[in-house]
C-alpha cells in the first residue's frame, strides 16, 4: 500500500522540473556583471532627490528646489526606463528567469513604478514650481514607496533565488 507520504514525495512540480529551470544566468552582462544590476542605482538614487528635493522646496521655498526635483523626476524616469528594458531583455531572454513566478512579481512591481516616476515628471513639464505642492510632493512619497517595494523585491530574486548571478562562481 502507497503511503501519504511515498504520495507526496512521487509529486513533481513542473516549474521546478523544466531542464531550464536552473539556467538563471545574467545574459545581459559586462564580463559576467549584470547590465540591470548596474542601471538601478540610478532610478533608486534619483527617486530619493526628487523627494529630498520637494521637501527642501516645501521647506525654504526657494525655487532651485523646485528645479532639481523636475530634473531629478525626469532623470529618474529615463533611467528607470534604461534599468526596465535591461531588466525586460533579460527576463525575456533567459529560461530559468523567464519560468520563475518571482520574475514576473518583479516586472509587475517595476511597470507601476515606471508609471508613477513618468506621471511625477509629466506632472511638472507644464509649470514646475506650481507642480510640487500638494500633487508633485505626494508623487514623489509614492514613488519612493515603490522604489522600495521594486528594489527589495529586485534584492530577492537575485539573494533568495540566485536570479541573475553566475553558476561557476568566478
Ligand atoms: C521593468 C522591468 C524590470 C524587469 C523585467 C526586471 C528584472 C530583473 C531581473 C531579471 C533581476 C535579477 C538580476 C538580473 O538578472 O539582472 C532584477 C534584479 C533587480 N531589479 Fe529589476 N527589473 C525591472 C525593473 C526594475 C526597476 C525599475 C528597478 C528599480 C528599483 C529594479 C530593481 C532591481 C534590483 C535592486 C535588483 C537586484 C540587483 C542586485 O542586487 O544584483 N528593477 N530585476
């Protein structure tokens, strides 16, 4: 007689059961350097100005602020979207990161951040002084709440499942 537990140790995930699953390697690299890895440092540290940046407007109501936050929102746009299609190749390109859930978690996260940095800079194309209170400032929290949800997410495919990093370990 076949036990519960012979049962449930014959069970076979398919996800995990694809000869691809652990072919997980970074393909969009310098010298083995994840490209995707490099780019997000950009949006995430531009991101973090624009809301200091709306602060210090809010603050002193000095216009230079105001101008560093149009700047920063719409770099951190540009760059969030450099850092996204490295991201999208790479997602799209590599078998073991193309069947993982957790991939896909990540593009989803990273889509509504890219909305929200590109809805923070358009916000302000017309007038950026006007722009940053209450809307501007309350996109830039947002924005930085999604950084952080993007970013530790991003840290969890690449720590908790070896996403993106190299099998021979040189
Ligand atoms: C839009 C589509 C995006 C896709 C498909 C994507 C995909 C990926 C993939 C596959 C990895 C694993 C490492 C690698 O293979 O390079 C990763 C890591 C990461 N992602 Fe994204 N990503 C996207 C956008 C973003 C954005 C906008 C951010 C900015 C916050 C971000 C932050 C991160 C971080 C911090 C890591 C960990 C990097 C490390 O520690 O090595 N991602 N992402």
């Amino acid at each position: 007689m076949v036990s519960t537990q012979d049962r449930e140790d014959q069970l076979i995930d398919p996800i995990s059961a694809n000869p691809d699953f652990n072919r997980a390697e970074s393909k969009i690299a310098v010298a083995g350097h994840p490209i995707h890895a490099m780019l997000v440092s950009f949006p995430i540290g531009l991101a973090a100005c624009a809301l200091g940046a709306d602060l210090f407007y809010w603050w002193t109501g000095d216009s230079f602020w105001a101008r560093a936050a149009l700047w920063s929102t719409g770099m951190a746009f540009l760059m969030g979207l450099l850092a996204g299609l490295s991201g999208t190749v790479e997602l799209l390109s590599v078998p073991g990161i193309r069947a993982r859930a957790a991939s896909w978690t990540h593009f989803i996260i990273a889509i509504m951040l890219l909305s929200i940095l590109g809805a923070n800079w358009g916000h302000r194309l017309t007038g950026y002084e006007a722009a940053v209170l209450p809307y501007g400032l309350l996109l830039s929290i947002l924005s930085a709440i999604f950084v952080g949800f993007t970013g530790w997410h991003g840290g969890k495919l690449v720590f908790d499942y070896q996403i993106g990093t190299s099998s021979t370990g040189s």
